[in-house]
C-alpha cells in the first residue's frame, strides 16, 4: 500500500513551511521552558540548595504535541510551594510559571503573524 501526493511546487512550499513553523515553534517550547526553570530556580529558597537543583525541566513529544514540564522533584518542595499550617509557602513554580506564561504567549503570537 502507498500513498502519492501530488500538488506542484505550491504544495511542496506548503508541507515546507509547515514543518518549519513546527520546528519553530519546539525552538519557543524549549526556549520559554528553559527560561521558566531558571526563573523557578532563582526564585526557589535556598538553605542547601537541593531544592533549588531539584527543580527539573523535561520534555514530551507525543505525536503532534510537543510540551515541557518543570517540576520540583525534592521531597518537600510542595511544602516550600504551598505552605504548611505551620509555615507560610515561598512560592517559586507558580511565580516563575505567571511571568512565563506572558513570554510565551508573545512569543507564539510574533511566530503565527509572521507566519
């Protein structure tokens, strides 16, 4: 079984520049949760700095869906995120998260208009 596309020179610059538009926007994926990890990082609190290198960025790519995660993996970093009754939350995902989110959003829509 085969499958034939056929279409000229216009349909080939069209899979052209979608598949660059695809690689494009992984480059803002990578790069907006590159700079999400760093920002989480810098806002983390630091005693001896384990929950600051804990905090971890990864990537999924199912399919058509790219995405990156940063999570905190030390044990106690919900307690530092969100607080206990004992102790007030220092927040540092979620700030880190907010200001990105802006960055991002920008940064996809300059890539589609100029597209």
């Amino acid at each position: 079984m085969g499958v034939t596309l056929s279409g000229g020179s216009g349909f080939e610059h069209f899979l052209d520049a979608k598949i660059n538009v695809g690689t494009e926007v992984i480059e803002v994926i990578k790069r907006n949760g590159a700079q999400m990890q760093q920002r989480a990082q810098s806002l983390a609190p630091v005693d001896t700095g384990f929950l600051k290198r804990d905090i971890t960025l990864s990537f999924t790519n199912a399919g058509v869906e790219f995405a990156a995660a940063i999570s905190g993996d030390a044990e106690y970093d919900t307690y530092q995120e969100y607080g206990t009754r004992f102790m007030p939350g220092k927040p540092h995902i979620r700030p880190a998260y907010y200001v990105q989110r802006i960055i991002f959003t920008k940064d996809i829509r300059e890539l589609v208009l100029r597209k």
